[in-house]
C-alpha cells in the first residue's frame, strides 16, 4: 500500500512539473531589437523595427541573441508564415548546428523552424543565412517564436520598441564609473588618464574620460578614418532641441584650441559642443584636464585639455560658460558607450587610471573608489553584456558582445593609488 502511494505520489509530481512547464508562455523574440547584420552598416535596408526586410544579398546573414538562465531544450518556431516570393531555403544555426527550412508562397507552413539543446546558461546565438530564392527576395521574418525548457528560467532580450528601445537595445548598455570623492571640497580641477587597448576601438565607440555634473569629455571612433576629442556642456534649460533654448540659457564659448569644432548638440539634452578630429591610438594613455570655477554673477566656466603622447602638450579644446549656474566641479564619472545600433554586437573595452581632483587652494586628491553602474537597457534586463572593475591596476569598463559574464550594477571597485599626483603648471595652459 505505501508503496503505491509512493508511486502515486511520483506521478502526480511529474505530472504537475509537466504542467507548470506547459504553462510557461513562449518567448516572441522580436528581430528589430535583437538581431544584427553581419555587414554592419549604418544605412541598413534589410533589418529594420519590424525585422529581417527586404533581404537580397546571399552573402549577408543576420544573428539574433537572448539569454537564458537555464539549461535545456529550445524549440525555435514562427508564429505566421513570413512574406516570400516563389520558394526559398533558410538555414537557422545555433552552436554550429544548422537546420535548413524550406518556404513556398503557394504551400502552407507549419510554423516549426526545429529544435536544439541549450547545454549551459548565457547568451544564445541564432544564426540565419539565406540557401537560396527563387525570386529576388528571401523571406521576411519579424520574430522568432522561442520556447521549451531553456526559457523557464531567467531571460534577457529587448521586449518590444516601448521607449523606443529597439534603436537603445541594439546599442547595448552603457556603462559607468561614479567616483567615490571626498565631501566639502571645492574642486575646480580634475584629471584623468585613458588607454583603449589594441582590439577594443569599435566603430561607434565613446571612451568617456572626464563627465562631470554638466557635461562630459572624452574620445570617440566616429568612422574608420574619423576620431574625435569631444567635449559637450549641457545647457540648464530642459530641452533635447538647441533651437528652442532661450539666449539667456544659451551655453556660451569663450575660446577654442586649434582645428577644434564647435557648435550646438541635442537628442540627449541640448547645449554647446565642441571636437578635435584626432586619430588617437589604441594601447597609448592619453590624459584628459577639465577646469570649472563659479563666477560671482551665477555663470560657471568649463574648459577642457588634452594631452596625447604624440604631441606631448596640452592642448585646447573649447571653454564654455554656462548660465543660471554657480559651482565647483561635482558628480565625477566616466563611461563607455556605443553610439551606433549596428555595432552592439561587438564588444569593447577601455582602461582608466590616476584619477585626481585639485581644489580652489591647490591641493590634489586622488580618486581610487568607484561605484559600477549601467544604463536603463541594463536596469530593465533588456541587456546584461556589461563588466567593471579593475584590471591590471586601473578601473576598466566592457559592453557590447553578448559575453556571459556580468558585474552586479552599484558594486563599488577600489584600485591601488598611485600617489603620482599630475605634474601640470596650469598658469602655462592654453
């Protein structure tokens, strides 16, 4: 008798483990947010925010990626036939593993791609190449249905365009280092070093050195034969137009360096800008020095100098004054980010080090705490490719690429001090 209610017992608990994961929905895995061109260009025809469109070339093929906190089966599917001229084979890959799908405008489709087993957690890769067409198009495919035991757990994918976040997924997350300073200092210097080791210097990257409560310096890869020295102050009045602040909002440039670029920037806050073009290099160190001082009629002066090992002098970006303001430099902070959708599938990393604040009476601190944090793609759980921390003595940071392992956002990282305050005669700047 105890022997069949042990058996009853089993049953019924598989039974309703079956249950549950029959009742786990299916993912919609949309393809606007979270696939990627193998030609990475920036006027892409073929993927757009309703997927895989307009598909002509052979040799181009798409990767889709999502994350699973659990091992297991993964059937792949399609919710509706896709849009196809004539016939046409697709081949849908995962870990080397291909399954080829045959479409036909004049046959029905049930809908199944295939199925593979997922063998660890992390990021998967779902290629999709076209085999061949019979008519000047391959099919067109919105989203990819995912379900089986491998998405019970854990996931992380751009769920839908809410925010528009297709365009904010397919970036990737940003990624920060908040430095931890000490209270009641009135600082109006602050230094920093950057190095982009060999490899890391992606289109589309921007290697933030020194962002402070108004604004941000640091370097970018604007194009393969374009790099910039950027600097940008934000203007005080709460607008992504610069046509719409008002003169006595307006961020004003008093000087500018040699060659340098200024003008006006929005989308993401709006305000005076200004660039070098200079193809720095990667594995040199390259050292960032903004200035900021209140004046006595609530306007504060920001100015910016670089130093490339190249030149070795510091050199003139732009100085901006900014209204309604009055402050010593504040909210010390670097990051990376990628400005360009195509390239978030690549990763990229870069190194900061010898971080130093100087304050009104000349003395120098260094700053060797920082705290980790990620934008809202990584907040959400959209994307979890981010890392922080320190290697080889410095603080680094990583995004982009789909790597599997992440740094827990707010951990806060403290790198050896150097105590080589920066040997700088400011009265012979610039």
């Amino acid at each position: 008798m105890k022997s069949f209610k042990l058996s009853a017992l089993i049953v019924l608990g598989a039974m309703g483990l079956k249950s549950q994961a029959q009742n786990v929905p299916a993912i919609s895995l949309p393809l606007g947010g979270n696939a990627y061109s193998s030609l990475h260009q920036d006027a892409e025809r073929s993927l757009s925010n309703q997927g895989i469109v307009n598909w002509s070339n052979p040799n181009e093929y798409f990767t889709a990626y999502f994350r699973v906190g659990k091992p297991g089966t993964l059937v792949i599917s399609l919710s509706e036939k896709p849009v196809i001229e004539g016939r046409g084979t697709l081949e849908f890959s995962i870990n080397n593993q291909p399954k080829k799908v045959n479409f036909d405008e004049s046959r029905s489709f049930d809908g199944k791609i295939g199925e593979w087993t997922i063998k660890d957690t992390g990021y998967v890769a779902i290629a999709i190449k076209g085999i061949n067409k019979s008519g000047a198009k391959f099919p067109s495919i919105p989203s990819l249905i995912l379900s089986g035991t491998a998405t019970e757990g854990k996931t992380a994918y751009v769920k839908n365009n809410e925010g528009n976040f297709f365009h904010w997924g397919r970036r990737g997350p940003s990624v920060h280092l908040n430095y931890l300073q000490p209270e009641n200092v009135n600082a109006e210097w602050y230094y920093n070093e950057v190095t982009v080791p060999k490899g890391e210097d992606i289109l589309g990257s921007y290697f933030m050195a020194c962002g402070f409560g108004e604004g941000y310096f640091g370097m970018q890869v604007n194009s393969p034969t374009e790099r910039h020295i950027l600097f940008s102050v934000w203007s005080p009045f709460n607008t992504d137009d610069p046509k719409s602040i008002p003169e006595s909002h307006k961020i004003k440039m008093l000087k500018k360096g040699e060659s340098v670029h200024t003008g006006e920037f929005g989308n993401e806050g709006a305000g005076g800008q200004s660039y070098l073009n200079y193809m720095w290099k990667t594995g040199n160190t390259y050292k960032f020095l903004l200035h900021g001082v209140p004046g006595n009629d609530s306007i504060t002066t920001y100015t910016a100098y670089f130093f490339a090992p190249e030149m070795n002098k510091w050199k003139l970006i732009a100085s901006f004054t900014r209204p309604q303001t009055k402050t010593y430099l504040k909210r010390f902070h670097s990051f990376l980010e990628n400005f360009s959708p195509v390239q978030g599938d690549l990763s990229r990393k870069v190194l900061f080090n010898n971080q130093w604040i100087c304050d009104d009476r000349g003395k120098w601190t260094e700053l060797n705490s920082a705290r980790f944090t990620t934008d809202n793609t990584g907040a959400k759980g959209y994307r979890m490719d981010y890392q922080g921390g320190i290697d080889q003595g410095s603080f680094y940071l990583k995004n982009g690429g789909f790597f599997n392992n992440y740094t827990s956002p707010r951990k806060i990282f403290n790198r050896n001090a150097t105590g080589k305050k920066p040997e700088i005669e400011f009265s012979k700047l610039p």
